[in-house]
C-alpha cells in the first residue's frame, strides 16, 4: 500500500469511517460548502476610517506612507524619496511601472538581486492589518518585493480593502490565479537577537508607500 | 533529531546553572508576554474569534481526509506534486531524493518544524547536500550545531555576545576577519552572507503555516521574508508540513492569521504573509519550475483517533512556552527534542513514544497559564494529565514516586488510619523543628530543602485532633 | 449562578443530597448547612485555617460541619496519572459530603479538583458521573462562597499591615478567584494591599510536582519570592496552603522576614504567631535545635 493510502486509511479510522478509507466523491455537502462558498469569520472592527486604519497600521510597522494627486506625481515622488533618504544604485521597476516617465535609468522586469530599489504597483492594501497585497506575474514579478533594500509602493485610494477576505474575494473573481499572493506588512525584520527587532532582514530595509487619490 | 528527552532532569538541571540561558531568556520574557497582551487587549472580539478558530479546526479534523483530498487535487491541478510520508524518516528521504533528482548541491531551508522532526539537515548532509538555514535563528543555531529551544526563536536561548563569536568564528572564511557586536552590524552581515547562498541554491524548502484546500496553495509567514526567498529564488521549490494544516479556504486560514502574530509575538501581523502555490506560470519572469508538496503524518493520526486529538489544532504559535514558568526556567533545550514547552510535553511522548519521554508530561505544575493564553483552545494540563495516567498505566514512573504514591493512596483510602499517621507525623514534625518554625533539612526531601526550608505544623497535634477536642 | 438553586430538584432527591434554597437575591433565607473539607495541608500545618473557616463561615449565617472521614481531595493520585484511585477517593468524598448544601474548602487548587475535575473521573453517563456533577456544582473555594454565595462582609478587623496576594494558580484558572479575596480584604481596617509584579505567574509548588523536579520548583519560588520581596510588603497572603508552604520556606530560607498566612485567619482575625513557617512562641514541645545532626545526604545547603 502506498505512504498515501495508508496515511488517509488511517485518518478515516481514526474518524470511525464506516465506509473505510474515503474518496473525493464522498465529500460531504458541509465540505463542499466550505470549498465553494467559504463563509466570513469574525472580523475586527476598524477603529477609524479605512484609511486612517491602513495608514495608523502602516505607520506602526516603519512603513512611510505619501499621498500623492495622481499618478504623474509617482515619479517626483521616487525621486524626492532617494534623494531624502541618500539612495544611489540601480532602480528597478515592475513592468506595470514602466510607461511612467522616468528621469532616471530603471530597469524593468523581474529583480537582478543587485538594484538598491524598487518601485511596484500592487493589487490592494488591507486597512486591519496595513497590508500591501501584491500578486506575481510577468507585470510585477514576485522577486521585486524582496531582494531590493528599498521598495516603494504605489498604491491607488481605490485599491484599499477593510479586510483580508476582500483579497481573498477579488482573487477569487479572477479567470486565472497567480503562483503567489504576498501580503507585505513593513521591511523585513528579525527579533532573533535577544528578541530586539532589527531591520532588513533578509528582505527590504525601508518600504514606502505612495498613495495616490482617486481610481 | 535524536531524543534526548529521557535525559529531561540531568539537562534541565545543567539548563538550571547556565548564567547565559539565564540572561537571554529573560530577554524573551520581557518582549513576548506583554506585547502579546497588548495585541489581544486591542482587539475587542478576541474570545470570538478564538471560539471561531476552535471550531474550524475540529470541524477540519472531523473531515481530515476530504480536506486532504481536496488539497491534493488542488495542488495537482496547480502543477504540483504531492508526496505523502508515513513519518520522518519517509520524509527525509522523500525530500532527499527530491534534492538528487533537482541536481542540487546547496539547499536554502526556511524554518520548518516538521523539518526538524524529519531531521532534513542531517539527511541532506549524509547526502552530500549542503542545507543552509536562513532564518536569522536558524542559521545562528545551525554554526552553533544546536537543535532550536523555541519554535518561533529558535536562538532565543543565545546571548548577543554568543552570536558574536559564533559569526566571528565562521564568517571567516568569507573574508570577515573583524569581530562584530552590534546588533544590526551582525543582522547585516548575515544578510550578506546568507543573500549569496540564496543566490546559488539548487532547492528551496520551506513549512506551511496553513495547507488551503480550496486553491492548492499554502501560506507561509514569515518576518523575515526568507520564506518568500526561499520559495521564489530556487529552481525547485518544496513545502514539508503536517498533515493537520490544512484549512479548507482562506477566509478560514484568515480567522486564524488573525491569532496567529498576536499570539507568537504580538505583532498584529507579521511581515510577510505568502499565499502560494504551484510551479511559476508561463507568463511569469520569476518563481521556481518545479513544486513539490510533502505531507507527513509521524503520528498524527495516532492523535487523531485518541484522546489527544484536541493538540492537532495547534498552529505552533508558541504562546505557551512563552507563558511557560517551566520552560523559562529551564529553556527548550531541556525538553530534549523538537518541541518544548507546554506543546512539546504533549507532543513529544507521541512522537517519539512516551517511553522516551516519561519525564516530560509530569515536569509541570498545571498552573495552566498556557491553556488560558493557547488561541486554539487547547487544554494543555489535561492533556498532559493524559499523558501521566499512561506513565502510571505503563510503570514508566520512578520506582521512588510510583512507591510514595501507593502508601499515600493507602493512607488516604482510610479515613481512621490517616488520622493516625498525620497525627504522629505532624508530632514528628513539631518535636524536630518547632523552636524555629522551620526546617532547613528533612530525610527524604532533601530536594525541597535544598533551597528553600521546609515549614512545621503550627501544633503538635492535626487540625482533626484539635477540633474533635474542642467539640467534645 | 451562586443565587440560584443550583442542581435541579429532581437529580437532588435521586442522590439524597437536599439543598434548601439558602439564598434569594443576596437576602440569606436559612442558614445553609456546609460541610467543611480542611483539606490535608491545613490539616496537618495550619489547624489556625480551619478554625478561622469556621469562624467566618459562621458569621457569614452557615451552620458548619466537619465530617470525621474526610482525608484529601485525591489531586496527588490524580495528578499522578493514578486514575482508579483518585476515582475511590473521590467517591469517599463525595459520600461523605454530598448530604450538605454546600461543601467548602480554605483551598483553590482542592475546590478546583471537586468543582472541574470529578465529573470526568466517572464514564460519561453513569451512575457516578451523574452524582460526581450534580456534587461539584456545590463545592466551593472559601472566599468565592463567602463572597458570592453568602455576600459576607467580616466584621470589623484591624490589620495595619502592608500586605500581598499570591493567587494560587487552580484557583484563579479553573475557579476564576482573583476578585474574591481582595473585596473581602478591602473591608479589613488599616490593611494595604500593594500586588506584585507577574502575579499570575505559578510560584513553582505543583504538589507533586516540586518533590520530583525540586530544582526547577525551587528557581521558580525563588522568583516568586523576589516578586514578593519586591513589592516592600510585610505580609504575603493566599487561599492555599502549598504556595505559601513553597513561598514561606524560600522567603525563610533567603532570610526575608515577610511573613506569611492564609487569608482566612486575617479576615477571621485570627492571627496568632508569626505565620506559616515561623516559630509560633506557644509550642510547648521540645525543639531539637538543629536538624542537621539528622543523617542526610552530605551537601552543602545554607
Ligand atoms: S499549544 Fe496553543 S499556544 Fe502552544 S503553540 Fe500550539 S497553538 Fe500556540
């Protein structure tokens, strides 16, 4: 008998299955809900306004967060950002990024593991827990998310969801599903050394969200 | 890892006399337990979000073979794999051959529980593979050839000071003569250092912290975002977890993501939060080619079908070695195997059977701090009260306990001659220490009146003795 | 619901317990009959605890018995992993007990064994089971029966003491006895109760448990006794006797002269030596001055 059989033998004995080991066929209904048609749990309730929430939380978590008009100011923004904070070295841009009007040379694409920054689109940023959901994909590889020091964000007023189920549900409504969905929640960081937190990681040292009004 | 947990007392008495442990776990005890009660206290329905994850976890366990079904199809129809081990070593050898096949010479390993209890490191070195750990943790514990005392900070028994010398004396070899102190200077360096090896791992293997029955895809969470690195980087990428992981869908994995960071560290997330799954898409420029899921049982099932069930709702939060006076005092290392604490007393006497174990479920007091801050609900006393009547059952006690126990039971079976016994022995007692009103030694505690003296009876004579007295 | 009858009339007459319904809406109807168990520790060390129960428990409007056959609640045999007989001696005590409306005893971790524990030493639905349930229900801590039961107030007593409070561990855990003490407490004239710091951390007792890992028990009341030390009290009070056994003899050891009783004999105003582990000045016994002539291990211990 295979390792399989005789783990799931075991699980439906150990479950007083009449029946014996179970098949996907015998799935019952109150199974079959759960896949299908999952149900909300209690979720906690916002202390101000969505986002003043994502912003509070955001803040918590050393992410710096800008509002910006629109989308053209992204690029003065990147460029006021490096400047402030003393960053040279190479720029990379998720390919989502690339029709802004960059003044300066960025590669777009997935990262090179040598670029000091990124700058990304994400999908949405969730207020309870100040959250920057983003999902993989040739338009915004998975790899500019973690191997640069820097990574700025932008993210659209619009964008912003109460909860984590809302990702979830536009996940959800998409034809096609991405290999990974990254829910970001500030720069890496570690407590592994006498528990105190340090920063960067293994992952980004600062991150920086742009948050840009309307649509 | 070998169980060491038969030498429970020897270990935990050197555990006892070790100034650095000493110092470094009062660290831990400061940071988690008031950041934990913050980050609870700050969510007003706590209770019902916990009575919510309760129940999702037993109605997962009560459905264990769907759910399991279900993810495997799902993982399948994702492009993956799935490969089932009856234990630890089938896992081993499952992941090792998984490494030959991929080529691989270097293996990046996020942390992984069930990693430790397959022992994947010693089978990849046997294999001639190199693992490296890339949990900052991790990898301190890895250079120091240490099992981890926490399942969330695995080095949390290493002072700053240790970690110094352990880089020092191993990052030499990278061209790092310098030795360094500073907490973010050492942070760095092992960035750089471990940011190479990702670079040229062949493998990436990481755990799950939940199995997701409705995509295929499995969450992981890290703060570090070494998982993520792990995952993403490598060409072939392998999940290892227990096959009481899965959830059915991520709206569930979500009521407990909302425990998860609060009860681990008092985060009210954690950094990085991955849901993921499958080999990378054709479209995609990044992610790895291959993806490979192991689910083990190595006893799981034993639980499942006995009156331990209840444990295989734990997430490995770690809130009740935290919580733990026990565990404080002693560290992780004591316990002598994968898991410590609270958990690990549990645990442990299941996985490596009780026999190898006996000490572990009885070095408690009940206090019961880590079933009240456990976010899955469970009774961790009770179970390891489970535990101690099979080391009765099974005579695995010490033939001095198992023998004091049967007088004391005879004596408090018979209410007459009870009244006898006590009646001399608090007259012993008063007659040898009553001057003081204590004794700083006594045949056969010598344990408790090692540091501590031993109080007399107030009078010679029982509070029964003096009461019918006053009656009559 | 400690108002309220609390098993139902018919489960009564079945196992010929009678509760008289004792209390309505805080007025006290008749005097309730309670069983008094001292439990073994009080027994043995502290016969002042059970007098002063006694005591309060009389001014608080009980009648209060102390049946001869009672011997200990069976926490060592059942904390042993010792099953068939923690389920005899918890049948002896529920025989010898379960006549009275209410049992009552000067100890957290005892009440939490008879109220939590004694329904799940008996199979589900038998005989047993039912009568171990419809007796827990009845089985009290002494400050949570006097506080919510009988909503006694004691008498006026003086204490000019800076005091503390160790909660012992069952008792706030499986009782939920934290606020009890301290508003019984709050009525004694000239008391101040400073809490230490991590109050709800074990002081490391655990019965069995600090004779077999006595080392591990003993940097636990070590700590504990830093905390009590800590707070600049001279007093440390609790409801069990274990913990302040455990934390009396650290505290004596370390030559700390905090001193020690069980709550009861303060809200009695029964405090008549120096405490728990002090030499109470009355004995008329001889002392053998120094214990260490007695043949022991040879090891350093002072
Ligand atoms: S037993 Fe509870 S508290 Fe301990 S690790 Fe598991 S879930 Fe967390």
């Amino acid at each position: 008998m295979s390792s399989r059989d005789a783990i799931l033998n075991r699980v439906s004995s150990a479950l007083n299955r009449e029946e014996g080991k179970v098949q996907l066929a015998d799935r019952p209904a109150s199974v079959t809900q759960r896949l299908q048609s999952p149900e909300i749990h209690t979720q906690p309730e916002l202390p101000t306004t969505q986002i003043e929430t994502l912003i509070k939380n955001m803040e918590t978590v050393e992410m710096s967060v800008v509002r910006l008009q629109s989308e053209a100011d992204v690029v003065n923004a990147v460029d006021w950002y490096l400047e402030e904070h003393g960053i040279d070295g190479e720029l990379s841009v998720s390919p989502s990024l690339a029709h802004l009007a960059w003044t300066k040379k960025v590669h777009s694409g997935p990262a090179t593991g040598t670029e000091a920054t990124s700058v990304t689109s994400c999908f949405a940023a969730i207020a309870e827990t100040g959250s920057i959901a983003l999902k993989s994909g040739a338009d915004t590889p998975a790899t500019l998310n973690f191997l640069p020091e820097n990574h700025l964000v932008v993210l659209k007023e619009s964008q912003v969801v109460d909860h984590l189920e809302a990702v979830w549900d536009s996940m959800r409504a998409q034809s096609s599903q991405p290999r990974a969905i990254n829910l970001v929640t500030g720069p890496s960081r570690t407590g592994d050394i006498e528990q105190t937190i340090e920063l960067g990681a293994h992952g980004p040292r600062r991150m920086h969200v742009m948050l840009v009004a309307g649509e | 890892m070998k169980a060491q947990s038969l030498q429970f007392k020897r270990n935990a008495s050197d555990a006892l006399h070790d100034e650095n442990l000493k110092l470094a776990m009062s660290f831990a005890k400061t940071g988690f337990i008031g950041k934990r009660a913050a980050a609870v206290a700050a969510v007003p329905q706590w209770q019902t979000i916990r009575d919510e994850a309760r129940e999702l976890k037993n109605h997962v366990l009560d459905n264990l073979d769907h759910y399991l079904l279900a993810y495997e199809e799902a993982v399948i129809r994702n492009g993956g794999t799935v490969h089932w081990a009856q234990d630890g070593e089938e896992a081993a050898k499952i992941i090792v051959d998984l490494c030959t096949q991929a080529n691989a010479k270097t293996v990046a390993k996020g942390k992984s529980m069930v990693g430790e209890e397959a022992s994947i490191n010693e089978a990849l070195e046997e294999a001639g593979i190199e693992p490296i750990e890339t949990d900052l943790g991790e990898y301190i514990i890895q250079l120091a050839k240490e099992p981890p005392s926490h399942i969330i900070a695995p080095a949390v028994h290493k002072t700053k000071e240790q970690v110094s010398e352990l880089f020092h004396e191993h990052h030499q070899q990278y061209g790092r003569q310098e030795k360094i102190t500073d907490r973010a200077a050492l942070v760095h360096e092992a960035r750089v250092i471990l940011r190479e090896k990702f670079r040229h791992a062949d493998v990436g293997i990481t755990g799950a912290n939940f199995l997701v029955a409705e995509t295929g895809q499995h969450v992981l969470v890290t703060n570090e975002g070494n998982g993520d690195l792990s995952s993403i980087l490598p060409r072939t990428q392998i999940v290892i977890a227990g096959i009481e992981k899965v959830v059915p869908n991520l709206n569930d994995a979500s009521c407990l993501l909302r425990m998860l960071a609060r009860s681990a560290t008092g985060q009210h997330f954690s950094n990085y939060t991955s849901v993921m799954g499958g080999p990378k898409k054709a479209e995609d420029t990044d992610g790895p080619d291959a993806f490979h899921v192991v689910l083990v049982d190595n006893h799981r099932t034993d639980m499942l079908a006995g009156d331990l069930k209840e444990m295989l709702r734990c997430f490995r939060c770690g809130a009740c070695m935290n919580h733990c006076p026990v565990y404080g005092a002693v560290g992780g290392h004591a316990y002598g195997w994968v898991y410590p604490g609270p958990m690990g007393s549990v645990l442990t006497p299941v996985m490596v059977g009780i026999e190898k174990a006996p000490d572990l479920p009885h070095a408690c007091t009940l206090n019961g701090r880590c079933a009240e801050v456990c976010p899955m609900s469970i009774p961790l006393p009770s179970l390891l009260r489970r535990h101690r009547q099979t080391t009765f059952e099974k005579q695995l006690q010490s033939a001095h306990s198992r023998y004091g126990l049967k007088v004391w039971a005879f004596f408090a079976k018979r209410p007459i001659v009870y009244r006898t016994l006590t009646g001399l022995s608090v007259r012993f007692l008063k007659l040898i220490g009553g001057r003081r009103g204590y004794l700083k030694r006594l045949p056969l505690a010598g344990g408790w009146t090692k540091g501590r003296n031993l109080p007399v009876p107030q009078h010679a004579q029982t509070f029964m003795a003096l009461y019918r007295k006053q009656q009559s | 619901m400690p108002n309220e009858i609390l098993v139902s009339p018919d489960s009564l007459t079945q196992y010929k317990a009678s509760v008289t319904l004792v209390s309505f809406g805080g007025i006290i109807l008749s005097a309730p009959r309670v069983g008094l168990f001292v439990t073994c520790l009080v027994d043995l060390y502290r016969p002042n605890v059970g007098f002063a129960a006694i005591k309060l428990l009389e001014q608080s409007g009980c009648e209060v018995i102390v049946p001869e056959a009672q011997t200990c609640c069976g926490q060592p045999a059942f904390n042993s992993g010792d099953r068939a007989s923690t389920q005899i001696i918890a049948q002896q005590v529920i025989e010898t007990f379960e006549s009275f409306d209410y049992v009552v005893l000067p100890s957290g971790s005892c009440a939490g064994m008879l109220h939590a524990h004694y329904a799940e030493l008996f199979a589900v639905d038998s005989d047993w089971r039912k009568r171990a349930e419809a007796f827990s229900h009845r089985c009290y801590e002494l400050n949570a029966f006097l506080v919510d039961v009988m909503h006694f107030q004691p008498e006026t007593i003086q204490f000019k003491r800076k005091v503390t409070y160790h909660d012992a561990c069952s008792g706030l855990r499986e009782l939920g006895i934290e606020a009890q003490p301290r508003q019984l407490l709050d009525s004694v004239n000239g008391i101040s109760l400073v809490e230490m710091d991590e109050k709800e951390v074990c002081c490391g007792f655990g019965g069995t448990f600090c004779v077999k890992y006595p080392d591990i028990s003993d940097r636990m009341v070590g700590d504990k006794a830093a905390m009590v030390v800590q707070t600049g009290a001279d007093v440390l009070l609790g409801g069990d006797m274990g913990c302040l056994l455990n934390i009396s003899g650290k505290l004596s050891r370390s030559g700390k002269t905090v001193r020690v009783y069980h709550v009861a004999e303060v809200l009695a105003g029964q405090i008549e030596d120096a405490g728990i582990g002090s030499a109470d000045g009355s004995g008329s016994e001889p002392a053998i001055d120094d214990i260490d002539s007695l043949p022991e291990r040879k090891e350093s211990n002072t």
